[in-house]
C-alpha cells in the first residue's frame, strides 16, 4: 500500500477481537476518516437512498462530504458491535440485495473522495479492485473474545458466548451470500493478526509498522 496516493484499508474482524476500535485507532494514526455500520446507516437514512437515488445524486454531482462530518460525530459515541439478534430486528439478518448494492456504492464514493479506514462492511470485497487496498483480518481466540465481550456487556461468559456465535454465522451468512466466499478465508487479506495478548492500541501500531507508518 502507497500511503502517498489515495488509499482504502479494510478491516474485518471477528467479535471481541477489538477490530473495530483497532480500526478507529488507525484511522487517527493516520489522519483519516473511519467508516463502520453506523456511518454507512446514517447516510441511507438521512437521504432514503437506494441504487437509484444514488446515481441521481452523482448525477448532480453531489458530494457525501458536506454531511461526513457531522455523522462522524454522531456515530462515534454509537456502539453496534456487540448486537444481539432478536427476534423480528432487522439488521443484517434481513439484508437485501438493494441494501448490499446501496452500502458498497456509498463506500466507493467515499473512497474516491479521499483515504479511509473502513470496518466490516464486506470491505475485502467491495474493495478488492482498488488499486491501494489494504485488507486485514483481526481474529482471536473463544477465549479471548468471550471474556472481552463478557467485560465490555457486563454479562456472563455463557451469554458472551451465546452472542459471539449467533453473530459469527449471521455475519458469515452475510459475506457468503454477497461476497461469494468466506470471511475467514485468508486468501482475502494481506495482514492477518491474532489479538491474542495484544491491545487495540498495540495492534493499531503493528499495522502502521506493516504500512511503513513509523
């Protein structure tokens, strides 16, 4: 990756692996924008966008950016990692293929306007033509994932568990279904990272070593 031209890295990350505050970190380190689930729902609601509505606002030649910035805030202070599925929510499980093709747009006109740091979101994919792509995987261990989501949600280790694998195969239902391939196939990133005995903030440094970034 040539972080002297415009750049996307992508991470994706198994729950309680610290990926998304990894993600947030970088995107500091490196003076650019981060982009997860909750940026992405606050676009496609504040502009009811669809396929159609989006090419009609590039038509006009209509910037994301004018809005960006204040959605960063909003959705900084908005933890969606540790979701829950319950019966009738919508989110994810219920995904069309509209909702794939909407997300995957508004990232590749985010990313044409400037360098970001993007979580989840199938980005391996959505980026995988991108000419300075960086993709990473952040896995670990049950044991390490249990007892960070237990700490963060202040539940049992048995409940933690329930919840990491109802959104493991959500989330790989999910990449399968519109990617074509599985999210733990490792053929999809050029950086793989255990968190294992590792700090998000320790991880965030690991990569910009990787990039060349110290």
């Amino acid at each position: 990756m040539n972080k002297k031209e415009r750049f996307v890295i992508t991470i994706n990350r198994e729950l309680g692996s610290g990926g998304r505050t990894v993600g947030r970190l970088l995107a500091e380190k490196l003076g650019v924008p981060f982009f997860d689930k909750a940026v992405i729902k606050a676009l496609q609601e504040k502009y009811h966008l669809t396929t159609e509505e989006i090419e009609r606002l590039k038509g006009r030649k209509h910037s994301w950016w004018a809005e960006v910035g204040n959605i960063l805030k909003i959705s900084s202070g908005i933890n969606m990692e540790y979701y829950m599925p319950q019966k009738g929510d919508a989110p994810d499980l219920l995904t069309t293929d509209e909702m794939f093709k909407t997300e995957t747009l508004i990232l590749q006109d985010l990313a044409v306007e400037q360098s970001c740091v993007v979580a989840g979101r199938s980005g391996f994919h959505v980026f995988r033509l991108h000419p300075n792509h960086l993709s990473i995987l952040i896995q670990a261990s049950m044991e390490h994932r249990v007892e960070r989501v237990a700490h963060k949600q202040g539940i049992t280790p048995e409940e933690a568990r329930k919840i990491i694998d109802q959104v493991d195969k959500m989330r790989e239902n999910y990449v399968k279904k519109y990617t074509g391939t599985s999210r733990y196939d490792t053929r999809n990133y050029q950086l793989v990272i255990s968190a294992d005995d590792k700090t998000e903030e320790e991880m965030a440094d690991l990569i910009m070593q990787y990039i060349g970034g110290f």
